[in-house]
C-alpha cells in the first residue's frame, strides 16, 4: 500500500484505527473456516461518515474493500483473497436508541449480537435470531450473511428483524432506507437487498431491528430415536401436526460419537439419532401441553424414550450436546467442513439418506446435524487437510452433498451463505435470468468492483 | 540456558487444533478493551503458528503480543476445542528467552526472586519510604499529584507496607489453639510477606483457630510465578524441586497458601516437572496437597467466626484461583460465614482486574481500561468492602480505588475472618 494512501486512512480513523503490521495483517486474513489470504491494511473506522470517506478513497485508488465484523464467517466471506483494505467494524458497537414502546433498537453494526440480545432482555424484550457464533459475531455480519440459528424455525431469521438500515454505497454516498414501521410498501424493498449481500454492495453501518416481548416459559424435550431414518420422518410429523416448535435440532451417531468422545456428556451411544425439541410461549400450560404433544408424536413415530428437562440445569445440558458438536468434530479429527444445505422439509429424510450413502461410498465420516425443523442441514465431512488424498475425496463429497440438495429441491446454503467456499456451485443453484439480474445490480451499485470482490457472486 | 537443537517448543496442539471459531474474543479483557484480531486469543494462537511454522518472522512486534496477554486464563475456559491460548503465549515467551536470552531476566529470577533475603534488601527503601513518614507527608502535600500518572499509580498499588518482612518474623511452627487435629504448611509467598504481612499473619491465626498446627519453612523460595511470566521456565523449574524439596521435610498434610497466583502455580508443579523421572512422583504429590486457604477453610470443620462485620462486602475472583484452581465459591462461603456481612455478587466478578502481575508497569493503557471495567463493576455492586485473595488484585484494585477516590476497602477474604474471629460476639 502506497505511503500516502496509508497516511489518508490514518488521517480519516486516527492513527489507533490503521494496523498494517506484518503480525496485524497476519491476523486479519481468515474467518471461521482454513482459508487464509492477508490483507494489506486494517481500517477500524468508528463513524458511517468515516466509512464513507475510506470508500471514496478506495475507489479513487481502486482498491478492494472487505467488511469484516469478528471473523466468524463459514464461507470465506470476509477472507480478502486479493489485498487490499479489511474494514473492520468492531468499535461501531454502540446502541443508539432502544425503543421500548414501539419495540424496535437502533444499533451500530459492529455490536457482538449476544450484547444485544442480553441489552435488550434487562428490558423485557427479546431479539429471537441465535446463530451459534452469537457471542463471536456482529449485527452487522448477521445482516450481510442473513444468519439464521436454531430459533429461526419459529422466530424466522435475522433478515425478519431488520426494519430499516443505514449503508455506505461503494461511491461514498450514505442510503438510508427503512424506518420505524412495520409495514413500509414505498419504494423497492432496499433493506432486503442489502440483507444477505456479503459486503458486495455497500457496508452496513447502522441497523433498527424488531423486537418482540421475552417468551416466559421455556420447554426443552430430547428423544432419542434407534433409527435415523424415523428420527427424520418425526420432524415433519410433528410440523405436520400444526406445531411450531422454537427449534428441532437433529443430531446423528457420528456426532453423538464425537461429543461423547471429546466430553463425556452421558448421551446414548446405541442409538442413530436424537432430537433436541424447544416449546415457548407466555401461557404455562400450553406450552406444557405442546411438549406433550410434541412427546406422543415422537414416540409414535419410533423414539425409545423422550425426556423433558426439569429445570435450567437439565435444559442448558442438552444445549450444551447440541452446541459442543463443532467443536466436538474439531477435536475427533484434524479438519472438518461443515455445509449448510437446506431442503423442502418432506425431503429432509432423503437427504439424510443420501448423505449416509455419500459417506458410504467415499470412505469419509459425515456427521449430519441441524436445524432440521427448517430442512437447514449441516453435513460435516471430516478429514485431514495435510493428506492430499482426502483434501480431493472431501472435495468430491462436497460437490456431491451440494447436488444431493439441488436435486431434491433445496439450497447450497441455508444461513452461512456462499462467500468464496460455495461460489464454483452457484450457477447451478440459482436461475441463469435470476443471477444476471443480480450481477447487473452489483455492476450498477459498485461499477468499480472494489467491494468484496470475488465473493458471492460469480465473476 | 539449552542449546539451540534441544529447544523446548511450544505444544503443538495448542495452536494446530484452533479452528478459528472466535469464541474466545467474547471473554478476552484485552481483545473487549482493544477490538482488533491482534489483541486477541485467536490472533496470538494464529500468530505463534505462523512464526513458529515460518509464514512469518519471529520479530519483537510478534513476541509483543504474547506479552500482551494478561494470562487471566478466559480463553483457555471458553475454548471448546480445549486449547489453551493462554498457555501458549507463556510458552511463546519461553521460546523467545531460549533463542535470545536476556542477561537482566536471569540476574532477577535466578538471583533476586530466588532469594528471599536479597528482596527484602532491595525492597527495604520502599518500607522507609513508608516508616519515615515520607509517604504520609507526599500524600498530606499533595506532592503524589505532582508524580506523573503512571508513577502515581504505581504509588497506589502499595499497601500499608509492614515494618518487617513476615518472613523474618513468622515462628516456623505455630502452635493451634487447643488440640492439634492437623498439621499443616503454610507456603509464605514473596507479596505476602513483603506487602501483605498482616494478611499472612491472619491466615495462620485462623489455621491455629481451627486447630492446625502451623509450619512455615523459612527456606522456601519465590513459586516461580514472575519468572514464568517472563518466560523463564527453566528458572521455575529449579524453584519447584527446591520448594518440594523443603515442604518434603516437615511431614505435614496439606500445603496452604493464601495468595492465588502461588497456589496455582504450586498445583502446576506436578505437571511442569512430569518429564523428569526423578522428580515427577514427588512433584505430583506435592501439587496434589496444595490448597488455597478459602479450599482447605471449607474441607475442614471451620469454627464459625462469633464477631460480626457490617458491612456490604463484593468478592472479586482472581484469575489464578478462579481458573487456575477452579476455586469458586470457597471464598464467597466465607464470607457470607460472617455475621453481620451482606454478600453482594458484582457483575463480571471473574472479569480480570488488569493487574496480570505487572501489565500495570508494563502495559499501563491497556492495563488501566480493564481496571476501570472492573472498578465500575465494584462500583455498581454498591460494596464497602471488595475481598479478593490475591496480591496482585489487591494492588490493581488498590490503585482503581485511589484513582476513583473511592472508601471501598480491599482486603483478602482471610482477613474478615480473622477479624471476626477477634471481634467475639457482639
């Protein structure tokens, strides 16, 4: 990076606000998943007018721009595989303005979203989206990849939640659009645009997002089926039966096995599911009588036993299985991929069928988990990076769990979205009219081709 | 110092299996203080494995870092994958000092820590600074506000310094109070005796109370702790057979010690020394009898202190004994053992104080930003009194107060007991 260029940026953010060592720019180059590729300067920037004076100057000097939030992206999204300047948006963490009357906050994106949800909850009110990474990952990145999570299943995801937005157009300018209305049929949906867009169309640097009141009640069942096949089919018997749960999380054998292995948490170990099942609701006895229903079905459908947890220790176990998983895979085996293919929910069985044979066939462990109540699947090949053999036999898994989903009517990504990992898949996934269309709104809002280029959409 | 071909490397483990989850970043104290990569557990796990797999230069900037870390040990908590971020950059630094070694390192942990007489000697203008008056009168003058910052909160970490070291002072064998049920050896740190003799001198009253027969050998030497931080390792080791040696000698049951960074790195012996064949029996049996005196005050049959404290009293959980010996609710049991005490939980009570030794010497920024963090939870819990028992965080804690001028007392949970203990009932 030129000299002057340098000393722009740090006019712009302040001296505090530019890391260019080799030891910063070293960690600025992954995400959440192996991929690595050094930027050639960090910007923090702590204001949208900032941001919007580092875009000027960037595209007067053509250089690439990579919004990154905390770095736990699953898709290479914030990865800046050609240089340039990472723009990271950590310290634009405040909030701005909670508005607890008309149930709606006004934030900064870079705040962790764990923060929010624990701000937003002294108050009573509830922001439901719960990706994992909720602790190590922002508002903003939330946005820019429409994170879902567990809850999504009855709450909907992150992109249900946002009301209005504030971006910073790859020219500088600032769009505003949305508002403290629901409902808002004026113009062209923007906010949906820029929901889910990965940093290719502008940064987000402001959000109002909706709330709802805190549910009081909270149910949590298990049900451990002997076959995964049945475990599969209940999903969508229990949907079936007009009950929308919060979340149903399916868990199989290669991942009860590696928890077990990796903490001991007294799962089973003979069978080849389980479900992890969660009621909410205001009423106390309705969301008794949901988990019961709930319960009947799974037992109908082939569950040896269904347990409901008795109080918050009992529940936080059972989240504590569901989430120790990835880093359960991580610790079984030097390296994991983990996708999020999504499918009709009456093909979820299938799919599961499927992925079984695949590993079958190539030899690899798959474990297979997932919000399964949303047909959100989340197949994890497990190998080792350093033998070549496997890199390419998990490649050609990949590919395949990719047209498993196609072919039932599903989708390569479900909530992680496509950053560079899932790119070489996206021309068969998406409708040749649908992605001219969307390239020729990139070409049109970032003409330039400095904002995250390579990423999302094919070149 | 080894030679350069038999180096001891950092574990592999503790950086290959990072799969770059980021969940560490959440509890970081510097990473919340800083929000970059760089300040973070994940960016110094990242680091270490480029420099040591040779993507990227072992430069000063580099090994900066991993002084950066205050080792308040939160990641290697929250790691799901159970690696141990902070443990990597201490071995990082030992790295550093095998390949560079430096000369003044060695002259301060070999020669000075590792002698107890020749700290007292050093530290001897600091308690005269004190016994002369000289410090009542800087402070009755106002001449502390003439110190630059820094200086001055260095000034605010000093207790009331004792007369003499306690070390010098300590009978090697306290007799209990009535029958001996135990007898038990009280490892007496180097702060302790240096700065909080009064505390030390609480913690074997309330052994002797509770029917413990005291031993503290005079000849045991600094844990090794300082040294370790500085990336000297091998000088910790020397410490570690010298100290299991000396408590080896006096036949007693249990090891205590009231200050948490000593007592975790006592229970680290074991481990430390697993490779030598000579020394990894005795050195697990040493670490596997040594206990905080919170821990060892809980498993026994404690006699309920009869004078009370009122007061509103706030724990703050050391890093080296929350994490370091997983030592929870020991110390908030005894406290609430008092009459009169009301317990109140602070918010972010496991949250380090920003002391890690001496980042407040060393990285005064950051160390200050997380102290204000901690004092505005202190503050919030609306606390007379903060215990905490550890004299690291007595020190931080001390200089947050005086920054705040706050009347919020700081002392170690031992202390209140004792006090209790002498009070009789009311």
């Amino acid at each position: 990076m030129e000299e002057k260029t340098v000393k722009e940026l740090k006019k712009i953010v302040g001296r505090d606000g530019v890391l260019h060592t080799p030891e910063d720019l070293a960690v600025y180059g992954y995400d959440g998943t192996f991929e690595d590729s050094s930027p050639d300067i960090v910007v923090l920037p702590e204001t949208t007018e900032q941001v919007s004076r580092i875009l000027q100057l960037a595209g007067r000097e053509r250089i690439p721009v990579v919004t990154r939030g905390m770095g736990s992206g699953m898709a290479g999204a914030s990865v800046p595989y050609r240089g340039g300047i990472v723009l990271t948006m950590t310290r634009m963490n405040r909030i701005i303005e909670l508005d607890e009357e008309n149930g709606m906050v006004l934030v900064e994106s870079g705040i962790i979203t764990a923060e929010l949800q624990a701000e937003v909850e002294k108050k009573g009110l509830y922001y439901p989206p719960d990706p994992s990474s909720n602790r190590q990952s922002t508002i903003g990145g939330n946005i820019a990849c429409n994170a879902g999570g567990p809850r999504c299943l009855k709450y909907g995801v992150t992109g249900d939640y946002v009301l209005g937005l504030t971006v910073v157009l790859p020219d500088g300018r600032i769009l505003k659009t949305g508002g403290k209305t629901i409902k808002d049929v004026v113009g062209y949906d923007l906010k949906s645009l820029f929901t889910g867009s990965e940093g290719t169309l502008g940064v987000i640097t402001e959000a109002r997002l909706k709330l709802i009141a805190k549910p009081d009640v909270i149910h949590t069942a298990s049900a451990e089926f002997p076959s995964l096949n049945d475990a599969s089919r209940t999903v969508n018997a229990i949907l079936s039966a007009g009950i929308v749960p919060v979340t149903l999380e399916l868990i199989d054998d290669t991942a009860i096995a590696c928890i077990e292995e990796a903490m001991s948490l007294g799962l089973p170990r003979d069978v080849e599911a389980m479900l992890i099942i969660e009621t909410d609701g205001s009423d106390k006895d309705s969301v008794a009588r949901e988990i019961e229903r709930i319960g009947a079905i799974c037992k109908e459908n082939g569950a040896r036993t269904v347990t409901v947890a008795k109080d918050e220790d009992e529940r936080n176990n059972l989240w504590k299985a569901r989430r120790s998983i990835a880093p359960s895979l991580a610790r079984m085996s030097p390296n994991k991929l983990g996708e999020d293919i999504t499918v009709p929910r009456n093909a979820i069985p299938e799919a599961v069928r499927r992925l079984k044979d695949i590993s079958a066939r190539h030899g690899l462990p798959i474990a297979v988990f997932g919000h399964a109540g949303d047909g959100n699947l989340h197949p994890n090949v497990l190998f080792d990076l350093r033998n070549p053999d496997e890199r390419a036999t998990m490649e050609k898994m990949i590919a395949e769990i990719f047209e498993t989903a196609l072919d039932l009517g599903g989708t390569l990504s479900g909530e992680h979205g496509i950053g560079s990992l899932k790119l070489p898949f996206m021309e068969r996934a998406v409708d040749a009219v649908s992605l001219d269309v969307q390239k020729s709104i990139r070409n049109l809002l970032d003409p330039l081709g400095i904002m995250n280029p390579g990423k999302a959409l094919p070149e | 110092m080894s030679q350069k071909n038999d180096l001891h490397k950092p574990s592999e483990n503790e950086y290959l299996s990072c799969i770059r989850c980021g969940l560490c970043l959440s509890n970081c104290p510097t990473y919340r203080e800083y929000l970059t990569e760089t300040a973070s557990p994940r960016g110094r796990v990242a680091l270490a494995r480029k420099g040591l797999e040779g993507d990227l230069k072992l430069t000063p900037n580099l090994y900066e870092q991993m002084y950066a870390c205050f080792d308040c040990l939160a990641c290697n908590e929250i790691c799901p994958v159970g690696i141990r971020p902070a443990d990597l950059a201490l071995e990082m630094r030992y790295f550093q000092e095998q390949m560079n070694p430096k000369r003044w390192k060695g002259t301060l942990f070999s020669g000075l820590l590792s002698k107890p007489k020749s700290m007292e000697r050093v530290t001897f203008p600091l308690r005269l600074y004190q016994m002369l008056g000289v410090r009542r009168l800087v402070y009755a003058l106002g001449l502390r506000l003439l110190m630059p910052g820094q200086l001055r909160d260095m000034e605010a970490m000093l207790p009331h310094l004792p007369q003499r070291p306690l070390r010098s002072v300590l009978p090697e064998i306290t007799e209990s109070h009535g029958r001996s049920a135990r007898k038990v050896g009280f490892f007496l740190g180097c702060a302790q005796s240096l700065l909080f003799a009064d505390e030390s001198a609480a913690t074997v009253r309330v052994l002797a109370r509770n029917g413990c027969t005291v031993i503290t050998p005079r000849d045991a030497k600094c844990c090794g702790m300082p040294a370790m931080g500085y990336g000297r390792q091998d000088t910790v080791l020397d410490m570690a057979r010298h100290n299991i040696e000396v408590f080896e000698k006096s036949g007693i049951e249990k090891i205590i010690t009231d200050c948490a960074t000593c007592g975790s790195t006592l229970k680290e012996y074991g481990k430390l020394l697993s490779d030598d064949p000579r020394w990894a029996e005795r050195a697990k049996s040493f670490s596997g009898r040594v206990r905080d005196i919170s821990e060892f005050l809980m498993e026994i049959p404690i006699i309920k202190p009869e004078g009370a404290i009122d007061a509103r009293i706030t724990y703050h959980d050391p890093c080296h004994l929350r994490r370091g010996q997983d030592v929870r609710q020991e110390p908030r049991e005894l406290i609430k053992m008092i009459n009169g005490a009301e317990f109140v939980e602070m918010n972010e009570a496991d949250w380090c104080c920003g002391s890690a030794g001496s980042q407040l010497i060393t990285h005064y920024g950051t160390s200050l930003k997380v102290l204000n963090r901690k004092m505005d939870n202190v503050e919030g819990s609306g606390a007379d009194i903060i215990a905490s028992g550890c004299p690291g965080c007595q020190m931080q804690l001390n200089v947050g107060v005086r920054r705040r001028r706050s009347k919020i007392r700081v002392v170690h949970p031992v202390l209140l007991l004792d006090e209790a203990y002498s009070k009789k009932g009311t």
